[in-house]
C-alpha cells in the first residue's frame, strides 16, 4: 500500500464511516467486513481515528491551565463573578416552574423521545384529537397550522419495514421501507396544509390510514 | 480476507455435530463485527452487546438444529440475523432468557473486544495528537480534520486550501499510517498481524 486514499478500499472505508454509502452500498460493505480481518481491523482503526480527532479541537484550541496556580485559586474574569449567582437565580426559578408544571408524566415522556426538529411533532396522544379516523376510518382532512412530524404507532405489525405513503393537495410522496423506531413508531414529515397519510406493509397492505385520500 | 486458520465454511456442520469448541471459534470471529456493526446502527454500545449476543445465539441454535441452506453463505445468514433482531428490538424482551446451553458464547464474543474499547481516552486523544502532529502544517491538520469531522468533501476541501488531491491522498495516508504505528505498540503482538 503506498498511498491509502488514493486506494479504492481506503475511499470506501472513508465513505462507508462517513455515512455517504448507500443503502445496498452499506450492506455489502458491511458483509464483506464481516468475511475480511484485515478490511474490518482497517475500518477500526480510521473509526478510532475519527472518535479520537473528535475529541481534540478543544484541547488542541483551548491554552493548558496554569500548572502554578491550582484550580480551585483561579482568577475568574470580573464579568463572570458577577453572571455566577444571577445565572443561579434563574436556574433555581427554572427548576420551581418546571416542577409546578401540570404538564402530566405521560405527555412528558412522550415528549422526550419525540425527534428534536424544530417544528411541533404529533404524538400517539395528539393524533386521537387530530385525527379522529385514525383507527382506519379515514373519514377526515388534517387542517394544521405548517407542517408537523407525525408518529405513527405500528408496534402491533410484525413487519420490519413499512412503506409510507403522502398526499397531498400538491403532490404525492412515497417512501419505501421506513423502519420502525425502538419503540415501534414511525416518524414522517407532513407538509403544509391538508394531508393524508397511508401506511401499508411491502406487500401492498394498508395498516394505518390518516386524512381523507 | 480470513486467516487460513478460520475455516469457517466448516463452522456449520461442526457445530450441527456437537462441537463447542466451533461455537466459541464462531462467536470469537464474528462477534466482533456484528457488534461493530451495530452500534454504528443503533448509535447504543450497550444495546449494540446485547442484540450482538442474541444474534450470535440465535445463530448457533439454528446450526445445532435445522442448520442452513448454503454453509458457504454462514456470513451473510449471520448478517440479515443481525438486521432482523436490530429491526425488530422493540420485540426482544420476549426473546431472552429462551437460550439454554449458550454461556460459552456468551463468554467468547465478551473476550473479543473491540479496538475502541481497549483504548482509554484520554490515551486515544494522546495517540491522535501526536499523530497530527507530524504532519507538520497546520493546514494539513485542518485538512484531516474537517475532512473527518466536518463530512466536508475532499474536491471542496481541496480548493479552499489550494491543494492537489495527490497532496490530501497524502496527508490522510501519512496520519493514518502514523496512527496505526501507535495502535499496534499500544495493542502488542495479538493486533499487529491485524492491524498492518
């Protein structure tokens, strides 16, 4: 080996570790590590390279403290001894509302696993308001304000996959093999506007319905 | 490709006969990159060990009974068992504590570790410091850096910094090779063969 990256192998080694193999691209990767020593021992080592670059920058940024002066003795900038006990003011009036809240138990932890995106997500508890065909009836149009992300709960299908299936007044959106969360949830993004939702196992049959189709 | 000491085409029916000592071989040479495997899917080292064991298990106990079509396909078969039962975690708990007769494999795949787990961290961050160290620029550092961390592409980087690919071809190849000189003094003799 003279020159690793100049090598197919080490451009797939890099691909496969940076997320920008395909599917089917990443299947046979990782098979073929499965049958090669070498290939997966390779494939560790940039893996740990990149583990270990990712825990440099701060480090290698941030100047050594002060072997004089112990840490406990350290000269804070003025500002921050002056930010120290507001900030702990307001951290403490954070925890009281937090714990006054009457948000329940229920919608908290459904809350916490939800996807972090940035626009609201519709959870289980949600969609029997939202939708109230959502056991196959199919007999109403989601009227939102902007798009969701919506859960879709399939836990009681043995299928490992699932194919979704979006209309809207614009356009139609199919997404093929959408896997199940560790809670036995699907997540899909819901555009603007009316919106139906079909949710069908790879063999064609429909298992959840939302919104008028 | 495998040390021509693993036969493993010979893993299946060994184990169908009675064989322990093939099962431990099995759990020792693939435990590894199922795990591996996994927690770059699942993103959860410990859920990644667990589903790691049940697949290997679910494996064995197919070998010691129905075994498989295809002995020479025992790779790929371990593969989509892997894929299944990660697809399928939500189900596990009702899966477990059906294996009987399985410690030793168990035992195996747990004295298989991965490189990353042998590496302390702060023992990591030492090797890879000085690993980039060596290479001088502090361009190249950037380089290796953005590339690996920023998921930045190598034709993009490659005109910011004004550089011929030959050049960033080099630049990874010299800290990847200095870095694996490190890894086998730290790993000893069991990873040099390995690793090279």
């Amino acid at each position: 080996m003279t020159n690793v990256d100049s090598n197919p192998e080490a451009r797939r080694i890099d691909d496969y570790l940076r997320g920008r193999l395909s599917e089917d691209q990443t299947r046979q990767f990782e098979l073929r590590m499965l049958e090669d020593d070498r290939l997966f021992a390779e494939v560790q080592r940039v893996e740990l390279l990149r583990t270990g670059l990712a825990r440099l920058p701060d480090q290698l940024k941030e100047p050594a403290p002060s072997a004089a002066m112990p840490i406990g003795q350290r000269e804070a900038p003025w500002l921050l001894q002056w930010l120290q006990p507001a900030l702990s003011a307001v951290l403490l009036l954070a925890v009281v509302a937090l714990g006054i809240g009457n948000t329940s138990l229920r919608q908290q932890l459904e809350e916490s696993q939800a996807p972090r995106t940035g626009i609201p997500v519709i959870t289980l508890h949600d969609q029997r308001a939202l939708f109230p065909g959502m056991q196959g009836d199919a007999d109403s149009s989601v009227a939102r304000d902007g798009p969701v992300l919506l859960e879709i709960d399939v836990s009681a299908h043995q299928e490992q996959a699932f194919r979704v299936e979006i209309r809207s007044a614009r356009d139609t959106t199919i997404h093929e093999r959408v896997v199940p969360d560790a809670r036995g949830y699907l997540t899909v993004y819901l555009p603007d506007g009316p919106t139906s939702v079909a949710v069908s196992t790879e063999q064609g049959e429909v298992v959840r319905r939302f919104g008028t189709d | 490709m495998e040390d021509p000491a693993t036969d493993v085409s010979s893993w299946p029916e060994r184990i169908a006969s009675g064989d322990a000592g093939a099962e431990t071989e099995l759990a020792r040479y693939f435990g590894p990159k199922i795990e591996f495997i996994l927690r770059r899917r699942l993103r959860d080292p410990a859920l990644a060990a667990d589903l790691c064991q049940d697949t290997l298990i679910v494996v064995i106990e197919r070998l010691r009974g129905k075994g498989i079509d295809e002995a020479d396909k025992l790779a790929a078969f371990i593969y989509r068992t892997a894929e299944y039962l990660a697809n399928n975690r939500g189900r596990r708990r009702q899966r477990r504590n059906t294996h009987s007769d399985t410690s030793h494999v168990e035992e195996a795949a747990s004295k298989a570790p991965l490189i990353e787990d042998l590496i302390e961290r702060e023992e990591l961050a030492r090797m890879v410091r000085e690993s980039i160290a060596e290479l001088g620029q502090s361009r190249d550092r950037q380089l290796l850096r953005r590339f690996y961390l920023g998921d930045e592409d190598k034709t993009d980087l490659c005109r910011e910094f004004g550089i011929s690919p030959a050049h960033f071809d080099r630049v990874l190849y010299r800290a990847r090779q200095r870095f694996g000189e490190l890894l086998q003094r730290r790993l000893g003799s069991d990873h040099i063969e390995a690793l090279r």
